[in-house]
C-alpha cells in the first residue's frame, strides 16, 4: 500500500492581542506582587500590605484617590480581620491567602465607574445568582452603609 503524504496548512497567529494593554500591565503589576512577597520571605506582613494599598491610593488620580481611601476607611473598620494588600495592582483584601473584596479604580481599565468587586470565597450566596461587582458612582451615607453590609456579609 502507498504512503500518503499530508499536508499541514499552518495555522496563522492573530494578530489582535488577547489581552488589552491595561490587563496586560495589571498582570505585570500582579506578578510584581509576587516576587516582592517572595523576597519578604514568601508572606507580606499586614504592615507590608498596608503600606502597598496606600501606596496604590496614594498614586491614583482624582476621584479614585479619595473614593478609594474611604472604601479603605470602610473596610477596614468594618473588617479588620481582613489583610490589607494589593492584588493585580489594585487595593484588596484578604481573609488568609483569600482575596475576599477589592476596589478597581475607574482610571485602571478607563471605565465610567469605580467598581467594589467581590471574589468567589465571598459569601455573598443569594440563591442561584446574585452579583460580585458594584459600581461606585458616589459615596453616599447609603451606599456606605451599603458596602459595610456587603464586607461583613462577605466574610460570614
């Protein structure tokens, strides 16, 4: 029987990225994070922590500057078992290694809106679907009381 020969047609790369330019430089940042707690011994202190979200704050423009420091106010007043870090770049925190809540600045990803996102070892479950990201437009008493509520709850 004659062998057959077959062809391979390469397959040609995109040439549009995967990743945007903000993701991309938020997972530097990310990676970044990580070599800084690998030279702290592999565990940022809550000090170390607290002093890289600050440092985040205090970098970011208005209004994300002081939207962020009174998320961080809330939080930590309403939490303090939550680890104060930084997580891709962004002020987060953290129950254990669980990144629980972190706040995304409007001007990371050139969105309208700040967001107070929530991972998945939130408790937030509320039936067969319920949300994880807030946008912040103001913080009004409400919405404080509100984020308040959505940390503790988060936390069990």
């Amino acid at each position: 029987m004659a062998e057959q020969k077959t062809t391979k047609t390469p397959v040609k790369a995109s040439t549009k990225p995967t990743f945007s330019a903000d993701e991309r430089a938020a997972m530097k940042e990310y990676t970044q994070e990580l070599k800084t707690n690998a030279r702290r011994g592999g565990k940022a202190t809550r000090e170390d922590g607290e002093r890289d979200l600050l440092e985040k704050i205090a970098a970011m423009p208005q209004p994300d500057k002081a939207m962020a420091q009174r998320v961080h106010e809330l939080i930590s007043e309403a939490a303090p078992e939550l680890d104060p870090k930084t997580w891709y770049g962004m002020p987060a925190y953290a129950l254990g290694k669980d990144t629980i809540c972190f706040f995304q600045p409007a001007s990371k990803f050139k969105a309208r809106v700040a967001t107070l996102g929530f991972s998945d070892k939130a408790k937030l479950d509320d039936g067969d679907i319920w949300p994880l990201y807030y946008a912040l437009n103001r913080l009004t008493p409400q919405v404080e009381e509100r984020i308040v509520e959505l940390v503790r709850r988060a936390i069990g």
